[in-house]
C-alpha cells in the first residue's frame, strides 16, 4: 500500500505549473477519436483516468500517440469505431465510464464496460435511465446500477430530459448519445454544471444550441473534423495549493494557466468570501475556448462562512479541500448542497469527517455537508484516505499546518487525477 508522509512547513513559495485539466482531457481524446483526420492535444493530463480513456479508445481501433503531454490523435469518424475484442476497462475513472456509455450506447455493435473495485461501487443507473429512454439496451448488477454493463447495439431516437441531479457527466453522456441519435435531443439542468463537453462541441464544429438551462442537438451530426485542443491547468488540482498557499503561514505562491471556466470557480467565490487573498489575471482567450488565467495566492486570515447547494456544482470536486480550510477559519463554516459527495470514489462527507476529526478537528457531519469549527490545531496522525484520491491530497494538505508528521495511507490513487502532486509540494515547501 503506497503513503505519503508529510511534515508540516515554515511556508509555500514558487512559481508552480499544474497538470493539465482532467474532464478536459477525457473529453479531447473522446471527441478527437470520434473526428475524422489527426487531433492534436497539448498540455494533455497523463493520469491514470486519461489514460484508461485512451486505452479504450485504442480498443476500438483509434491510433493515438502519446509523447509525455501531447498526444496526436488519428479519428476514425462518427461511425468508424471497431468492436472491442475484450472488455473495456475505465479503470478508476467514473468520467470515463458514464461519459463514454453515450458514445458505446450509439455504436453499431455490443461492448462491454467494468472498472476496477472502487469504480464498481459507484451508480451508473443516473446515466443508464436516460440512454434506455433513447432506445439504448443496457444490462448489469443491480438492474444496471453497478458495472460490469452489456451495451448492446440500438437506434437511438431524440428525446427531452430534466435531469434529476446537477451533473456534467449525465448531460455530457447524453450529449455524446446525442450524435448517433435520430431527430433532437434536449437536455435541461436544474441547476448550471460544468460546459466542457458544450465548449468542446464549438472546437470540433458540432452544431448544438444553448438556451436558458436547457442543451438541444439534432442528430445524427455531420461528419466532424479533427481540430487543435490546448488543455488548460486543472482548476481542481490547483485547489489544493490554493488552500495550502492560504493557511500556511508567509506563504506567496503563483498558479501559471489554470482553467477559470466559471462553471468551475465556485471555490474561489467561498474562499473570497472567507476572506482569501488570491488575485487572478485573466488570459485573453477567442469565443468558445476554455478561459485561463494566473493566480497569485497570500497566506490569508479566513472567517467561516455558510456554503449553499447554488455553488456545489460548481466546486464538487473541491468541497474535501475547502473542509481543510473551514478547519482554520474563524467561526462556523455550514456546508449545504453537498450530498453529492456521498456518491464519489469514497462518500466524502463522512470520509473527511472522520479523517479530520482524527487530526483534531471539529467536524460534524450532515445529510449534505458538513457543520466545522475553527479554528482549531491539527495534530499529526497515521491516517487512511480509504484510497480515495481528493481525500488524501486534502489530507496531506492539512498536514502542512498540523503539528507533527503525517502518514497518509492508501495514496496510489493520487495518481488518478494529479501525477507528479508530492513533487510539486516539496517543490513549494519550505522547512
């Protein structure tokens, strides 16, 4: 079992680049696969989810080369993939898995799809109700809950979805199934999630339009072509040193090309409201491209604040980092809106609970969040992320201001999402 030891720091300083954006990245190889001619994707994140996404992309008959970040993609088309001579294996990666059910549930032959142990504990009937309300025959445990799933070949037909939960993975799945659909798909949110897979529809020319909360595409589309994609730094990475930048002590550290797509800020929005110093320097990007930006985060003072459901699909990767942070700002921090959390690689709301308890927080959690004091020491501790990535980089983190050393249990998992996360904290650390 891999662990990651972690002392606390006098500071943070530096100049740090963060890996490029995941959801970006799983998406870039999906839509360069399915293009017809060669995609180019630089600043591509080499984790182990992208990677599964590749892998089975490669399955299916795709050539992709990989040198480092950049990948070079040469796209069969729309219509062009090949059945899969074995399984396809999403890994660790719930994006691949229920994103790339859309693509599967329109192809004209039978997959099959798993992941590994933690992967199949997590639903997939969110995305499997809608697809079978297109025509789309899917089957596994659980009345096709869990993976392994059979996706047989089926017409798909247009229809109009509400969907029940904020969630960029089921409207981009339909979005995907969308392409192969016959006649309109329209998928409408009750509340606004991320837009990557609309900003990735622009870059490769897909037809679709955008009104009010609702997503409408006529299918089947076009033929697309293959198209350059830049993959921004990952918001969701750089919430970690942004908290870390915050509580440490004369701490000055600058974030280069980090993605600011505002469905993905609602963090910095709670931190500015906590009292945060982070400045931001938009880059100036053309119509449709992901916006970027530097950030230059100070050590800050931060005060409790109440965090209501509006921003949680805007920051639900980031809640377990920003619980750190709720441990060392003054007053009660109230977390609504998150329930969420409960259905991630680990239900996060009780994983970062107990976690944070054993290092001497006062953490209570609720149905959807969490109720936290602060500001209170931490004290350094053995400890088990349940070998859920977001929880062990939040926890090492918290390390950083604890008293004593920490030993994170269960880390392999980092590598999931962020690669290369330890270096580039002792990079900024210093002793």
């Amino acid at each position: 079992m891999k662990k990651l030891v972690v002392h606390p720091v006098q500071r943070l300083q530096g100049i740090l680049a963060i890996p490029g954006d995941k959801s970006i990245s799983h998406r870039a190889v999906m839509m360069g696969s399915l293009a017809y001619g060669v995609s180019r994707v630089t600043h591509f994140l080499p984790s182990a989810d992208c990677l599964s996404t590749i892998g089975i992309f490669k399955s299916m008959g795709v050539k992709i080369r990989r040198s480092g970040e950049r990948l070079t993609i040469i796209g069969r088309g729309l219509n062009s993939l090949k059945p899969p001579e074995k399984t396809l294996d999403a890994g660790n990666s719930g994006t691949t898995a229920r994103i790339l059910l859309g693509v599967l549930a329109g192809q004209p032959f039978t997959s099959r799809l798993t992941g590994d142990k933690y992967l199949k504990r997590r639903p997939m009937r969110r995305v499997v109700e809608p697809l079978a309300q297109m025509g789309a025959r899917i089957t596994g445990p659980e009345n096709a809950n869990l993976l392994p799933l059979k996706i047989e070949t089926r017409k798909l037909r247009g229809i109009t979805y509400q969907l029940t939960v904020a969630s960029a993975q089921v409207k981009s799945a339909l979005l995907m199934a969308s392409l192969f659909a016959e006649g309109e798909t329209k998928v409408i949110e009750p509340t606004p999630t991320r837009d990557h897979t609309e900003r990735m529809f622009n870059a490769f020319s897909v037809p679709f339009t955008q009104r009010g909360g609702a997503v409408s595409l006529r299918g089947p589309v076009l033929p697309f072509k293959g198209q350059k994609i830049r993959v921004p730094g990952d918001i969701s990475s750089a919430a970690f040193f942004i908290v870390a930048g915050l509580l440490v002590p004369n701490s000055r550290i600058v974030l280069k090309n980090v993605g600011l797509n505002p469905t993905r800020t609602g963090l910095l929005d709670v931190l500015h409201d906590m009292g945060a110093q982070i400045e931001v320097f938009h880059h100036k990007t053309r119509g449709g491209e992901e916006p970027v930006g530097d950030l230059i985060v100070v050590s800050s003072r931060l005060k409790g604040v109440e965090v209501s459901g509006e921003v949680a699909p805007r920051m639900i990767d980031e809640f377990p980092i920003l619980a750190v942070a709720a441990t060392q700002a003054e007053g009660t921090t109230v977390v609504r809106g998150a329930a969420e959390l409960k259905v991630k690689e680990s239900d996060r709301i009780l994983m970062m609970a107990v976690t944070l308890r054993k290092m001497g927080a006062v953490i209570e959690p609720t149905a959807d969040g969490w109720i936290i004091e602060g500001p209170t020491p931490l004290k350094g501790c053995r400890i088990s992320s349940g070998g859920d990535h977001r929880v062990a980089m939040s926890l090492a983190v918290a390390a950083l201001v604890s008293q004593g050393p920490t030993t994170v249990l269960d880390t392999e998992n980092i590598n999931t999402s962020f690669p290369g996360f330890e270096n580039l904290l002792q990079k900024a650390s210093v002793s």
